[in-house]
C-alpha cells in the first residue's frame, strides 16, 4: 500500500533588518508501509548560517486542521518530540552548515499519510 505524503514548506523570516530564507521541499514524497522515506528541506540564505539557526517539522494528518510539532534542531542539537506516533521512528539527517535540515522517517504507517513542514529560522 502506498502512502502520500505532503511535504510543506515554510520560509523563516529573521528580525529587523529583514532577510528572507528560501526553503526547498519535494512537493509530494511516496512510501510504502514499513519502508523508510527521507523528507528533504534545503534552504538557502544570503546571510551566514547562525549558531541560533533552528529548524523545525511539523505534521498534519491527512483530514485534521491541527499540526504539531515532531523534530526541532536548536544549539547545534537534534530534538525529537516525544509525543506522537513519529517518536521512535524519526532520524536527523539533515546538516545545517550544508544548508539541509532534512528527516528520515523509517517505518512508515498508514496514518503517516499528511502534510510535512519544515520550518527554518536563522536569527541574526
């Protein structure tokens, strides 16, 4: 069976003076149940890349309103959530000195089915 999901994305804007961070997600990204799938967020900034950058996923169940929060990076260190059904399944591949603040989710469910967003902030 194969599942769909929606990868979001969401550029961060830093404080005044104002500059935009572009990010780069597959628009559509398929697995099937129980394999792995890797969530790709590259993003691109005219400013250097800050110790304070952080970078954060959240998901939206297919038919839900409501999203929450499943990883965070912050201070050079991956944090998953530990609510939610993605807590043992999550993997940080992603480096943000290279500009990637990409997930790997290994077995897939059925409920994974949804929106994906990756949220990336680079405070000056």
């Amino acid at each position: 069976r194969n599942l769909l999901l929606l990868a979001g994305l969401l550029g961060a804007l830093g404080v005044s003076p104002v500059s935009p961070i572009h990010v780069y997600t597959a628009r559509e990204v398929f697995g099937t149940v129980g394999s792995r799938v890797t969530l790709s967020c590259s993003f691109w900034s005219s400013e250097w890349i800050s110790e304070d950058i952080s970078i954060t996923w959240h998901f939206q169940a297919e038919g839900s309103r409501d999203s929450i929060s499943i990883f965070h990076f912050a201070k050079g260190q991956p944090y998953i959530d530990d609510v939610g059904s993605f807590k043992e399944r999550m993997e940080w591949v992603g480096n943000p000195r290279r500009k990637d603040g990409s997930i790997v989710i290994h077995s897939l469910e059925p409920t994974d089915n949804g929106t994906f967003t990756c949220d990336v902030k680079n405070p000056p």
